[in-house]
C-alpha cells in the first residue's frame, strides 16, 4: 500500500496530533465532517491511521507505526538540499499546474516520492497547499517563483574543495614567477646575441673570448713585445755590439 500513498495522504497525516479526534478533524483541513471522515477512511485503510473508538463519546485519532515511519521519512526528505527534481516540480507549477493529479502525470513519479519532494519544498518554504472540501491546491511561493525563474542552483562547493581552492594559488605562485623570470631573460639574451653579432672590433674583443681568438691574441702580443724589444736596443746601441 506504500505506493500509493500521495501528498493528500502525508499533508492530511502531518494534521493529526495525539489530542486529534474524529469529529473536529474537518476543522483542521478545511472540510466538511464527510470530506474529513472520507479523507480519515483513505488514511485507515492504507495503515497510516487508526481509531480508538469510545462510546457516546469522541473518537481518538491515533498514527500507527507506518504512520509515524512516513512522517520521519518525510522529516528526513525535508532536510535535504534543493535538487533536480525539486526544480522539476515548481517549473510545473510555474506553468500554471496546480492539482496533484497533474503533477503526478506530468513529472511521471511514485506518488509517494512525490509527495516526499512536494513535503520537502514546502518545509523549505518553495511551495504551498490548502485543502478545502477534501481538493488539495498547490501554488509556487514568491521564494519558489523566483528559482523557477532563475534555474536550477549551482551547487555549493565543500569545505574540503573550498579549502583546496584556496590553497591552489599559493601552490603554484612559484611556477607563475618562474615563468615570468624566463620571459624577462629571453629578451635580454636576444639583445646580446645582437649586439655581440653587430657590434665593432671594440666588442668583439671585449666579448668573452673562445680557445682560437685567446692563441691569436697571445701571438700577437709576444710579436709587439719582440719589436719593442728590438727598438729599445737599438737606441741604447747594444745592436750594433750583437751585430743587428
């Protein structure tokens, strides 16, 4: 019989408490004592309900175990986050369908698992209902017309990933700087290759010298000091003794 069971049935349950009785419960939901009384019968005959029954007195109301098991259920559903099927709901309703008969045929779910998302999203103040003479009417609230409008809610993020997020720039801040000290080196290596391949005689000789230009050089120099040696004998007249 769970399956069954609709949004009538857990709104009109989630009415009774334990001083309910019989007689005054058509005051509760708006209904005649003939509406009630059949509402109260559908409750019974699927076990959510049952009557102690005193005679020439009033008849106590009293939720059995399934009842109960119901409506911790639907406390349960009530505490869960806003989610796909939720927003199905209220976009039908945004859409002007406002009967539990057309909810039903047209989001094509277990009744009972839509009356737990219907019980969740008026706990969560998205939706509303009355009963009046035993007809159930649901409309959007201004909180529910207002997400049917915007969309489905992005989900929020855990603290684990909040905390990930956080961290994650800090983590690759060294990577960041790195690459940017690259960039400023490219420009400044290009400028010396250019200059080292354009420059004068002056900068190539005041440029690092590789294991070729270092033995020129060195031939070069003794050459230059052979010659100033020579010079300077000759004007002390020591190279006309040595025969030069």
């Amino acid at each position: 019989m769970a399956e069954e069971i609709n949004f009538l049935d857990l709104a009109a349950l989630s009415k009774i408490s334990p001083d309910t009785v019989v007689e005054k419960y058509g005051g509760l939901i708006n209904s005649s004592f003939f509406d009630a009384s059949n509402i109260l019968g559908t409750l019974k005959l699927k076990g959510l309900i049952d009557f102690s029954t005193i005679f020439a007195g009033q008849n106590a109301i009293k939720v059995t175990g399934a009842g109960k098991q119901l409506l911790d259920e639907a406390s349960a559903k009530a505490a869960g986050t806003f989610d796909e099927l939720d927003f199905a709901i209220i976009s039908q309703l945004s859409a002007s369908k406002r009967t539990l008969q057309e909810l039903t045929g047209l989001v094509n779910l277990r009744p009972t698992d839509l009356a737990l998302h219907i019980y969740k999203l008026v706990q969560q103040q998205y939706v509303s209902y009355t009963i009046r003479n035993g007809n159930l009417d649901i409309t959007l609230t201004e909180k529910g017309f207002l997400q049917a409008k915007a969309g489905m809610p992005k989900p929020e993020a855990s603290q684990e990933q909040q905390a990930a997020q956080s961290a994650a720039p800090t983590a690759v801040t060294p990577a960041i700087v790195q690459s940017q000290e690259m960039q400023q080196n490219q420009p400044a290596a290009a400028n010396g290759t250019q200059g080292i391949s354009g420059g004068t005689l002056q900068d190539l000789t005041m440029a690092a010298p590789s294991k070729g230009n270092t033995k020129t050089i060195a031939i070069v120099v003794a050459i230059v000091l052979v010659i100033i040696a020579l010079l300077v004998l000759r004007q002390e007249g020591l190279l006309s003794t040595v025969g030069l």
